[in-house]
C-alpha cells in the first residue's frame, strides 16, 4: 500500500475520528474473566452503510441491521456481544435483537431504529437477555472518546482471535482532515462472501448515504472477500460503516476526486484489518497471500486466487513450509476458471526473498532449501502469472495446523 | 444396501470377474520395501469405459486414458503406479505413458492403444521409465487369475491410505451368473468432480461399449463424485471399467431389466469402494454421511449434501464427537441453495441410536450426553429434512483431524 501516498496511517480504531466514542464491559454472555460486550456511539448521527453474509442462514442481528442499514435514515450506536452468535434462533432471538437495541435507544434517548446490534460466538443458543441489558447499562456511563477505549472495544468482540485488530488513517478531503478507523474480529467460519466476521468503520467525513454504501459495497469484493480461514461463510458476517460528518469537509455526494480519496482511505483500512484476520485465522503460524497476474479479467483472477487460498492441501503444505507447488496448480485447476495449465509461472516470495518455482507448467529445478527459508516465514505469497492478460486479484488466508483442528474439534466447551 | 436383494456380496476384488488376472511388484518408484506398481490383465479384449478429473490440469495418464477410452475400440491391459503423481510433467510425461503402453503391449502381445495407464503420487515429478519399464517386466510372468492376485495389486496402488479396498459382487442375467469386481485408493486430493482418485473395475459381463459408458457415468454421480476428503480435486482421478463378456449373458446392448441389473450390481461395487475411500480419508477417525432428504430436487440435494461434508469446521466437530449443528446448518445456508432454515429438522444417527437435534430450524434441547453417544462411533450420519419435496442424496466424507494435517504439512519428505 505504499504506493498510496495521499493516506497516513495513524494510532488509533473506531475512536479515532471526530464525534465518536467506545466502551467494553464484562457482562459474562458467556465468557468469563474477560470483556465481551463492545458498544460504538457517535455524539451526532451518522449515515450508516453495511455489507452482510449472503449464507441463506443469517443471524438475527443481520437481519436487524439490515432494516436499519436499508430503511433508516440514521444510525448512531452500535452494540456487540461476543460468546453467543444468536444465530438459528427463530423469533426469539430477533426479538432480543430488539430489546438490546430498545435499551440502548431508552438510556441514550435516541431511536430505536438507530440502534445496530451484533453477535459472534456460538450459533443456536439464546443470548442471555438480561445480562445483555446489563452489559449496556455498564457501558453507557464509560463511553469515552480515547483511543484506549477504542482498543478496549476491539479486545471485547474477540473469540478465538488472539490479537485485536484497528488501524486508523487520515486523508484531506477538500481542506479538512478526514479520519477513518476500524475494528475487526476473526478468526474461524472465516470466508465471507459479502464481508467478514464482524468489522466496525467509523468516519467523520462528511458522506451522503448512497456514497458511503457504493464506497463500501465496492471495497468489501477486494479486502474481506478476499480473505478465507477455513471455506466457511458464516452466518453472522456484518461489516457497518458509520460517517458522522463532523471533519466538515464538503459533502461527497457523487464520484468525484473527493470520493476516490475517501476510497482510499476506507480501501486501506480495510485492506488492513482484512489481512489482520488471515494472519490470525485459527491456528494460524502464517498469512498467506495468494496473487493471480496476468489474467484475462478481474473475475477469473479472484476465481483463481480464491481457490488456492482456501485449498486444504495448499494450506497445510504451508504449515509445513513445504514448496509442495502441485497443489497450488492443481487448486486452480479444479476453481472453475479456464487458463492453460503449459503456460503458468509461479513464484514465492517473502522477506527472506523471491523465487521462480515453475515456468510455463513445469519445475524449474529450483532449490528446495531456498524455497523452504522462503516459505517459513509469517508472511509468504504465492504468484501465479497465466500470462492471459492485466488483471489481477489477491487473496489472504493462512496455513492449516493442528492448533485449527484442536480449537474446532471441541469449541463448544 | 440390504433392499439390492439380486446382487450378492464375494469374496475378491479385481480377479474375481473371468478371465481377469492381477500383478503387483516393488519396482521402487518412490517408496521402498513396499510393492508400488499393480497390473490388470483380461484375458481377452474388454470394451472399457472411463470417467475422469474435471480439474483444468489434468495428469498425463488422464490424457492417455481418455485417448484410449474415447478413441479406440478394445482395452486388455491397466498398469498403475504408487508414488509419483505424472502430474505437470508436460509433453515428456505424456511420452512416459506411450512409453509404458509400448513396454506392456510388446510383451503381452497386443496393441499399444489397448494398454491403459494410470499412476498416483507427488505431482511435479517425472516418473523414472526404466524403472515402470521393469516393473512391467515383472508383473507379466507373475499375473494370475486368484483373489490374492487382486488383493496384491489393491494394495500396490495405496499411497496415504491405510486400509486395501476392494469388493466384489455377483448378479443373475439372463440366466447367467455376471461378476463384477473393483479396487480403488484414496485418500487425499479426495472431493471427486467425475470420479475417485483411481478406481478400477471389471466385470465379465457381456455388454456394449456404449452402455458400459453410460452405467458407469451416471453411476459415479451418486457414488464417487459423493464422496469428499478435502475438498480438493485431483489432477488424476480416474474410474476405469472392463468388461470382457466371459459370463457370456446375452449381450446387454440397450436400457432393458438386464442393464438395470448391470447397473444395480456395478452401483453395490462403487458405493462400497466409495465409503471405504471416504472412512479411510487422511487421517480419518470416522466415516462421516450426510443424507439431505425432502429436497425439491435432486441437484439441490447434492449440492446440499457436499457442502455439509465439506465444510471444516464441521469435520473438526465431528472428530470432537461435538453435537454442533450450527455448523451444519451453516454450511447449509452458504451452499448456494435456497431452503427456509426455519423449516429444517436435523437428526444424527450412527449404531449407538438416532437423535433429532433441531426441530423447524431450533434446537430439540436433546440430550448432549445422548448425542456424544451417537457421534462417537466410527461412522455417523447427519441427516436433514428441508421438507421441500421428495428428492435425496446422499455424500461421504470424514473427519478432520491433527493427523490429516501431520500427513499434508510434509508429504513429500
């Protein structure tokens, strides 16, 4: 991402930007000893935009935030528990969506309708109702507007993560300093097909609603899209994007060079947190980057990318550092797009380097010893050229490990 | 299978149909001190039919297969290896597999075009030819026509797989006793997309090179291509079928009761092959079958059916004997079939009993004790009414677990 100049990383999450504030609160939804409910509140109203699971099987608070996201002209709070999905829960389980977002609405003394809820965790049991209700009386009182209470939020919706995941930038948008920051959560049921698990944007630049959602319907098919665990699309995957206006710069209301900016800025925020969850994912001892080049459109490119990403064999051929390249090729061979197998290059690179491994479909009699420092670093990419055309795409994802099987096999418990 | 009452279960595998005769030898492709090359031989011309990888790139013998296959009349001879893959070896691979054809034909005194070949192992590498070529040599004088012969060779084409798998049934037509037997290997690279990784059969029933073709493609729908290790396609998956005519039925040469009963006998021989590949996946502790069934159709069903069997997460819940049937229903919903997830009952079932876990879409609050019972035998099935209509299907995979990661993090070493 160096190559965009125009936008400055920066400390800092969803408090980042001007107007809004962050809490944590240990409300043992499930989870104890630790914070598990996170909660998002802007000072003024905010045009909301949101990206959701597209899994047929959808959590309760997707669909409570769908109506807010499409229906609602404002949304100013957010509130997210982590422990419990409240996914497969029938009526009862929306209806609790609604009584989290009515209390929250009732101390804040804004609407109802303004509120957006979300969940992570375990799906099919009910959320502890009560306790959700108390976790936001908690909050409430300690929201602050620091960076800290910003990174207390991100901590609070983990599950299986082992690090929590912000980033902040600033851009300047006609005269004005313009922040976007963002939280994320992984790591497991981690192949979004609209966005990931749950991520949480919040802006002060001043965005019309339909921008803001076209901002963001367009980044999320480069960044979360791109990322996969394990293959599973969750239930629950939310992405909300929250714009408050108060940076004061002029409104962006159509594309524009202003809109591209702002583009930048959300592309890098997300980008950021995509690869924070596909370095995370479960069990995880490695980010995998897989880039497809030279191909014909933009569509076989992700195809291709996607495929190698999320292929088993690859994954656990990378936990061993092994330059096991068949299954890379073999991969892209079964992803549904046509390329011939005669013509790909293939590269892995890393920071300890960058090796040719096959040319036109066939060894180059490369060193393994060289290919395995290569491939035992945290962070290793592969790069197919199929030598098609100019597109391109890039996926994130991780090595397969014992750890991933020893979380997952007895998650529950 | 008890409602098959005309086919009956044998002893034997390959060589249990006349006229058939098997080989195996240690001609130390890759692995030592074990045999790594099988050999089938009729004693008369077969009519042959094949099914292949879907996967773009497709391993050498798969291209010399489908030449013989589709383009010549008669096939007599199959020679297999164990160990090195013949997969993205360009134009000098494919001349290995004339090569082999030759040395076969040469010996055995019959055409070239009617030697087929097939080899499974590490993609990349060049198969060394002397080596194949004296493994030939070995074979020919030592094939012979008993049921060891077959369990040799079964177990000559095993990689990863820790079991030999072959099965034999035999049928009444037209008066006349038809046999048909087959071997096949797993057991990773499994998720099938026209047939297993290498499955052989033959059969001396009398029948026309069209309707052998047409039973075996519409029988590996439901058998083979059911059937998912991994998720990942082989550049080598290959079905091969003899038949030589020596139980002298009269000759089937249309859709009548005789081709049906072909095909329920060559259905019995695939489902058992296709289990065992799916019970014995890398690493597996359980056969896991996932039944969809109330299906509107039966294309909805398979797609359904994969995409529960396929999914890691739940093949990590399984190895935990774990009731997490959110995963499930998860995998379900991102299938990429519609279905009403609030009308969807779930049960489990394995010899330990049969347990409705979820009722129109929420929990049953089973027993979890009761349901650790069921998950905990070596095969379980996961079966889901949709209530849409009355088609099914039925897909095999296993579990995921620390040693399918142990196999593939360093296979090639």
């Amino acid at each position: 991402m160096a190559e965009v100049k125009e936008v400055k990383e920066i400390t800092g999450g969803v408090t980042a930007a001007k107007g809004f504030r962050a809490a944590a609160a240990a409300a043992e939804i499930k989870y104890k000893g630790r914070t598990d409910m996170a909660m998002i509140y802007s000072e003024t109203p905010c045009v909301a935009a949101g990206t959701f699971t597209t899994n047929v099987v959808k959590a309760a608070p997707v669909k409570w935030d769908q109506n807010v996201v499409y229906h609602h002209p404002a949304a100013q709070a957010v509130i997210c528990n982590s422990g419990i999905a409240n996914a497969c829960t029938g009526e009862e389980g929306y209806g609790y969506c609604r009584q989290t977002a009515e209390a929250a609405a009732e101390i804040l003394g804004i609407p109802t309708e303004s509120v957006l809820v979300a969940s992570t965790g375990v799906i099919g049991m009910q959320i502890p109702i009560d306790r959700i209700v108390n976790g936001v009386k908690m909050m409430v009182p300690v929201l602050a507007d620091t960076l800290e209470a910003g990174t207390e939020a991100a901590k609070a919706i983990m599950t299986t993560d082992t690090v929590k995941k912000e980033v902040a930038v600033q851009v300047e948008i006609g005269g004005k300093t313009v922040t976007v920051g963002g939280m994320c959560k992984g790591s497991g049921m981690i192949h979004p097909n609209m966005c990931t698990m749950l991520g949480f944007v919040t802006t002060d630049a001043a965005i019309s609603k339909e921008m803001l959602q076209l901002a963001l319907s367009e980044d999320v098919k480069d960044t979360y899209n791109m990322v996969s665990v394990d293959g599973d699309t969750s239930t629950n995957d939310t992405v909300l994007l929250l714009a408050n206006g108060k940076a004061e710069n002029p409104e962006i209301t159509e594309k524009n060079q202003d809109f591209e900016l702002f583009c930048k800025a959300l592309s890098y925020v997300n980008t950021t947190l995509a690869k924070s969850i596909a370095g995370d994912g479960e069990g995880a001892t490695a980010l995998f980057e897989v880039k497809i080049v030279g191909a014909k459109s933009k569509e076989q490119a992700v195809t291709l990318a996607k495929s190698v990403v999320t292929s088993s064999l690859t994954k656990a051929a990378i936990y061993g550092h092994d330059a096991n390249w068949g299954r890379i090729l073999c991969a892209m061979g079964y992803s549904g797009a046509q390329f011939d197998p005669e013509k790909v290059d293939l590269y892995f690179e890393s920071k300890a380097g960058k090796l040719k491994i096959i040319e036109n479909g066939v060894s180059t009699g490369y060193s393994e010893e060289e290919a395995t420092k290569i491939l035992s670093q945290e962070a290793v990419t592969a790069i197919a050229d199929i030598k098609m055309g100019t597109a391109q795409a890039t996926a994130w994802g991780c090595d397969l490990t014992y750890d991933y099987i020893k979380i997952n096999a007895d998650y529950r418990s």
